[in-house]
C-alpha cells in the first residue's frame, strides 16, 4: 500500500509477479545484490523534497545495475473508518513527508488534529485499521484504503499537485537498449581547479544532454576527508 507498491504495479505484469515488502531500502539492495529477488523498486527523487540520499549512497555502495525506472504523481488521501466526519478526527498517522505535504489542508480543514509520524503512509493506514476508531485517520494511497477495507474521508488533499517521486528498478540484469536511454554513472576527480569542467566538457562537445550531477561524501579509501563523488545522469 506504499508508493513504491504502487510503482512495482505499474512497472511489472500483476500476473505472475510476487511482490515482496522490506522496510528498510538497504535491505532491498540486499536482496538484488544477493540474486534473492529479480528486481528491487527504491525512491530516487522527489519533485518536492529533492533527492534521497540514501539511494544514493547505496548505489555507490552496492553491485547493482539501475535497470529502468518508473514516475509516479503523489496523490495523498485522508482516510480512515466509513462514514467519519471531519469534526470527529483527533489524530492523524502518516510518513513525516507525506504530513508535511498536506499541512495547509490540515490547518484549513481539521485544525484540532494531532499529527504523529509513522515509518511510511501504509502502516498508518494499516494502524488505523487496527484501531477501528473514528477518531484517527492516515494520509494515504487509494491502495491503501482498499487493501485495509477502509474509506477515503478526502481526497488529494495534498498542497502541491505537482508532485512526483522517480523510482529505480534496480535488477543484477543490464538491460537491454531502447534508443531513448538515459544512463547513470558514478565517478570521482582529482581535488584540483577545473576537474569537474574538464569531465562535463565532454559532454558538451559530444552534444549529450545531462539531466542531473549530485555530489555525496566519499566514505571509503585513503584521506578520503571532504572528497565527494559525482553521481550523473
């Protein structure tokens, strides 16, 4: 019931495929770099908030192949028990960044809410369930609500409809070429004037686009102390 359930949806057949939750992203690097699982789906980017650092670093970090990816527009829905009102709610469970994205709706709808965090938008959903109270509610997927039998008291509520996540499907698998692929890579330069340029340049001259350079802390090696590594697409 999480975004990313909703990206494996999307991206895979339904028929045939198992699809197998893990809390943590590094776990689920785990699992394809341990050849346990075919593919593995993590958050990249969000439009909003940014990149996720941790992906990152475990794409550094992990032998895997990005073998495509996949975007999703973030739609959030209040939900919670059938037929409860607004002026029943007293708290609201979800995803820190999910409460932070429907903030304004919150205080213009249900100011008298409480707002507690959860470690993503489907286990509270899933607490509300267990719950079975109306005076608690979860920001939350329509998948959500359908996979806990529960109702949607509101829907996209949330305060920026342009809103999208970029998922990776991270697979041990190269794929195969398309004629419209984007490519990632990892690199580090020596710490002298200009090495950065002097690797853009060539993309430059060769007339290939990039779509984004992020820089994360290099964390192994030799005097490694405020050294970066470039990711690149």
């Amino acid at each position: 019931g999480t975004f990313t359930h909703q990206a494996a949806l999307e991206f895979f057949p339904q028929s045939n495929t198992q699809y197998i939750p893990h809390d943590k992203t590094y776990e689920i690097f785990q699992q394809v770099e341990g050849n346990y699982v075919d593919f593995g789906i993590v958050p990249v980017e969000n439009s909003l908030n940014g990149s996720v650092p941790e992906t990152l670093d475990l794409l550094i970090e992990k032998n895997v192949q990005i073998y495509g990816e996949i975007e999703l527009r973030v739609v959030h829905n209040l939900i919670g028990q059938p037929g409860t009102k607004f002026s029943q709610l007293k708290t609201i469970y979800s995803h820190p960044n999910a409460l932070g994205q429907i903030s304004e709706w919150v205080k213009k709808n249900i100011p008298q809410v409480e707002m507690i965090e959860m470690s993503s938008t489907a286990k509270a959903v899933q607490k509300v369930a267990e719950l079975k109270d109306p005076s608690v509610a979860a920001i939350g997927m329509e998948l959500a609500a359908k996979l806990y039998n529960l109702s949607i008291l509101a829907r996209g509520i949330e305060d920026n409809s342009q809103n999208f996540t970029r998922f990776l499907i991270l697979s041990k698998q190269k794929p195969a070429p398309t004629n419209k692929d984007k490519t990632s890579m990892v690199f580090v330069v020596k710490h002298v004037p200009g090495a950065l340029f002097n690797i853009i340049k060539y993309f430059a001259d060769a007339n290939i686009n990039l779509a984004k350079i992020e820089s994360r802390p290099r964390k192994s090696g030799k005097d490694t102390d405020w050294e970066y590594i470039f990711i690149l697409d």
